[in-house]
C-alpha cells in the first residue's frame, strides 16, 4: 500500500506525458527514490541496506531455495491472475483505452486523471509486493540493488514478451534471465 502510494505521488506530475517522455519520468522516480533510500540510514540502513530474518509460516521457517520458491509462487501466480481478471472488467478496459488512444478514451468518458493515476498506483504496488519478496529471497536488500541495470533488464522482458498480454512480461522475464544463464553453461562447456 505505501509503494502504491508512492506511485501515486509520482504520477501525479507525469499525468500530461506519455511515450519516451513518460519513461524518463519514471526513470527520474527511481532515482530521486534509490537517493532517499540510500540517505535515509535510520529506515533503510543507508548503504548498509538491511539485513531480514527468514520468513515463516506459523512454525515453519522458509531457509531453502526450494521453500522459498514455493514461498513466492503464490505470490505470483494470484498476482497474475490478479492483473488477468483485472484486465476484463471495466477498469482493465479503460487502461487499454487509455494506452491505445488517450484523446479518444477521455471523448468517451473515462476520467484520465483517475485512470492514470490507478495504472501508477497499482504499478507500484505490484513492484512493492516484488520487492518485499525479493526481500525475504535473498535476506538482505541494499539500495544498490535497484540501480539502471534492472530497470533496463524489467523494460527488456517486457518488450520481448510483449505488453499486450498479462503472461507476456512473465515469459519475457523467463527469456531474459536464462537467456544468460544457457549462455554461461554453453561457454562453460566449450571452454
């Protein structure tokens, strides 16, 4: 809910943009927001990052990778699942209509502002839910963490699997990190 808040605020000044414009916008956002995190050392811990206990489920404390996987996989398949019947219902089909013509969606009623600011809202949380996971992954998390580079790598799986579809980015995701890995396993094995 603070990420989606977050969101929100950060969309408020990116609401008369789109396009190329829009993404340096929200790339400003992560900025502006991996400064804070890095100077804010009585929350994040600064440069030091934070360093978490493991999770657990009632008495079950999830260590392994295997745990933690089947930790995360509900995370994702209802986030998923989430975003596909969001996509159905009204809400969903103002967004398309936004994405595909913005002047056209506003002559037919549906409040730009409102819209805009939901797809931000609910963009952050998606990314906040991701990273309290990534979090509890890898038991610590450092500011550093989240610089350019991953942006970059989150853009690219979702320009490879497309936006178009929900399960795109999921595929795109798969694509773009073993894509590398078979790559290092095949140079491996030549060299």
């Amino acid at each position: 809910l603070i990420t989606a808040l977050v969101g929100v605020f950060f969309g408020l000044p990116s609401l008369r943009i789109r396009g190329l414009y829009l993404t340096i916008s929200t790339l400003a956002a992560s900025f502006i927001i991996i400064f804070i995190l890095e100077h804010w050392t009585s929350l994040t811990g600064g440069d030091s990052g934070m360093t978490l206990k493991p999770a657990r489920i009632f008495s079950l404390e999830i260590k392994n990778d295997i745990q933690k996987y089947f930790f995360v996989l509900p995370f994702a398949f209802f986030s998923v699942l989430f975003a596909q019947n969001l996509f159905r219902g009204k809400i969903g089909r103002a967004f398309i209509a936004i994405r595909d013509a913005d002047y056209s969606a506003e002559i037919i009623g549906i409040a730009l502002v409102r819209y805009k600011l939901m797809s931000f809202a609910l963009g952050a949380g998606y990314a906040g839910l991701a990273g309290s996971l990534w979090a509890y992954y890898f038991l610590a998390i450092l500011p550093t963490q989240f610089e350019l580079h991953l942006s970059i790598l989150f853009l690219a799986a979702l320009v490879v699997g497309g936006s178009s579809q929900t399960l795109g980015p999921v595929f795109g995701s798969v694509f773009v990190v073993l894509i590398p890995e078979i790559l290092k396993w095949i140079m491996g094995f030549l060299i």
